[in-house]
C-alpha cells in the first residue's frame, strides 16, 4: 500500500443460498457507518417487515448476474437475489450512492451505527419505534420524514406519544365485532396480494403442531416440551380474537429478507384467502409473482419475485396448518403493528443467539419488555 491509499476494511455481502457472495472495501477512517432505521411504507411493502437498515458504500457490486432489481421509486432501484430473496443493495439515483443491507454482512461490530428512525410518520402508530428507543447506549434520533430533512420528532413530545399510541386508543373505543371482517395484504408492486380473516372456530379447528421458537427456545428444550398440550392453539391470543406475532432473529431469516430483523405473524391457511374474498381459500400454487426458496430439509420461504418483498414461511407437517406471514405487508387501519389483529410476544426474540447484529437485537430484547411494563401501566395493570 502506497502512502497515498487509505486504508480499507474487508467486509462480505452474502445471500442465504450463496449465489450473491460480494466483496466490500470501505476506508477505515469512515467506520464505524450510520444507518437509520426506515419505517417508510415502501420499506415496509418492498422488504414484508416493519423496517429495514442500509449502509452507505464507496461503491456498487461488480457482478449483477444472480441480482434481480427492482425500482420502488423513481429515485431508488432496489436489488435482490432473484433465487433466495434476500435483499442485497440499493442505489440511490440522484446522489449515485450505492447502499447494503446490514443483514448480509458478515459482520456489523464496529461497522454499522445506529443512529435513529426515519419515516416515522408513515407507520400510524409508531412502528417498532418504541421497542428500540436506545441501541448501544443512545437514545435514538426519531424524523418524522427523511433523517435530516423532516421534523425531528422527541420521545417525550405529547403528539408524537399520541401518534405512537393511536392503536392502543384505537383498541379502547372499538369493539372486537366492529373490526373489518377482511385484512388486506400486498407487496410494493401488488404482485402478491392476499386477504385475512379474522380468528373463527373453523380456523382454530386443526391440531397444534410444537411450539415456535418465539415462544419455547428450541435449542434448550427438549421435543416434549416444545410439543403443547391437545387442542392447544398457541398462535391465537386476546381470548382467541388475534393472532399470534413476533420477531426473528434467525440467521436464515436475516440471509432470506436481507435485514437483521424479520416480523413474523402466525396464521392458519384457514384464514388466508384470495384478494378481497371471503370464500376461496389461498393457493400457495399459483399466486401472483410470487416465487418459492427452500431454505432447509421441509422448510419453505415465499417471496414477490417482482419486488423482492418476503412473504411466507411454510413447514412441512405443521399439523394446525399455520403459516408464518410478513407482518410488513399488513394493510392495517390501526398502524403498521396491526394490533387489531395481533398481539406481539415481548418475552423473547426468536432465535436471539443467532443475532448478526447483537446490539440491536439485544436493545430490542429491552426494548420489547420496557414496551410491555409500559402498556401494563397505562391498563393499571402495575404488578
């Protein structure tokens, strides 16, 4: 190295199944990289998450062949694996800068810095803003629009508490019986798009297969313990009138959706329905653009093979016939939590030790139960 060049960290972008295995150099100097955490509505369409996280690069990937792209904007072409749907870079056309997302790399530590949330405003009720106020010791910046040129937005401020609460206060005036009978779902593109229906005995007639991860750690436990007791319906909460949702921090999820948290809602195949219908029960067969990743021996991961957008998770034998559904794509009244329809476990993220990016799974580890301390309070339930 001449005394001209700076020097350079090595980092490498990496999909699950392989076929996007890109080098990165970035000068030193720059690290540790600022990211925001994007909760725009495109984001949360174009990915199936509640937000996503990029880092800025000194340049784009030398080799597109396995790369499929995507622009969600006129200002903004997105680029996926077209095998595995893992988002991989973005590039932002009237800057020319080249972007990554985190959940790929190989590494984060000393690498990436969060440094707030961003597009607040499109979320409706706050997101998963309040479930990680402070990551690695700082509290969070929070813009209500782009970071830098929107109003800056304070924890504190009364209106941004009531816009964060607007699904709880929705939840205290609404009665279970007025709640729409029908919960739409697309991706960025409406290349896949489905429809919901709300909790029945029909759809909670199955068997129940073992419980997830979110709910008993599979790696300290034991198959009888992760097997429920009969007619148990663990993905059903709220008195059998919501759904069960939750986060994962699992290394297949990061390396299929491209980020280093995945939201997961868990719904019978009973209660997916084609779009805007009641009646015809969805195909996993013929279903828009979207496209198909085995990611292990039984496992099943379907994603928009138009926009990149995750969109299903599906196993082999689950006998209660449950299906894991990007949260992201939920076209809830309430807010991108959609907590007419689910309610969130806050005791655990799912496959917490598999962490690529341990500070921010740690914060939201805290930031899940500070959340839940925090809604006991308001109910009175202060015990």
């Amino acid at each position: 190295m001449s005394t001209n060049e700076q020097p350079t960290t090595a980092l490498t972008a990496q999909c699950h199944c392989k076929f996007n295995t890109h080098a990165i150099h970035v000068p030193t100097t720059s690290l540790p990289l600022p990211t925001y955490i994007c909760h725009c509505t495109t984001s949360r369409r174009v990915s199936g998450l509640l937000f996503t996280t990029y880092i800025s690069l000194p340049h784009g990937p030398t080799k597109f062949t396995d790369l499929a792209s995507y622009a969600s904007s006129t200002s903004l072409v997105r680029y996926f694996c077209s095998r595995c749907g893992a988002h991989m870079f973005g590039f932002h056309k009237p800057s020319k800068v080249w972007k990554v997302a985190t959940g790929v790399l190989d590494r984060t530590e000393g690498i990436v810095e969060f440094k707030g949330h961003m597009w607040v405003g499109d979320t409706g009720d706050g997101g998963g803003v309040e479930w990680l106020k402070s990551i690695g010791g700082g509290e969070m910046e929070v813009w209500k629009e782009g970071a830098g040129s929107s109003k800056r937005l304070d924890y504190r401020d009364a209106s941004l508490q009531q816009d964060l609460h607007k699904a709880e206060i929705l939840n205290e005036h609404q009665n279970m019986k007025d709640r729409p009978k029908i919960l739409n779902a697309r991706c960025h593109c409406n290349g896949v798009a489905f429809s919901i229906t709300p909790p029945t005995s029909y759809s909670s007639t199955y068997g129940a297969s073992e419980y997830p991860d979110l709910l008993v750690p599979y790696r300290t436990s034991t198959p009888s313990t992760r097997t429920p007791p009969a007619n148990t319906k663990w993905y059903l909460r709220s008195h059998n009138h919501k759904y069960l949702a939750g986060t994962c921090a699992c290394h297949s999820c990061r390396l299929t959706c491209g980020f280093p948290i995945q939201t997961w809602a868990f719904i019978p195949h009973a209660s997916l329905h084609a779009p805007n219908t009641l009646s015809q029960q969805l195909s996993f067969s013929d279903l828009g653009t979207m496209r198909s990743y085995n990611s292990s021996k039984g496992v099943t991961r379907d994603f928009c093979g138009r926009c990149g957008a995750s969109v299903f998770w599906r196993r082999e034998g689950r006998e209660d016939g449950v299906v894991d559904v990007s949260v992201g794509l939920l076209d809830a009244e309430e807010g991108a939590r959609a907590e007419e329809w689910v309610e969130w476990v806050t005791g655990r993220v799912s496959f917490a030790e598999e962490a690529g990016e341990e500070v921010l799974v740690e914060a939201l580890v805290k930031g899940l139960r500070a959340w839940e301390e925090s809604k006991d309070v308001k109910d009175g339930n202060n015990y």
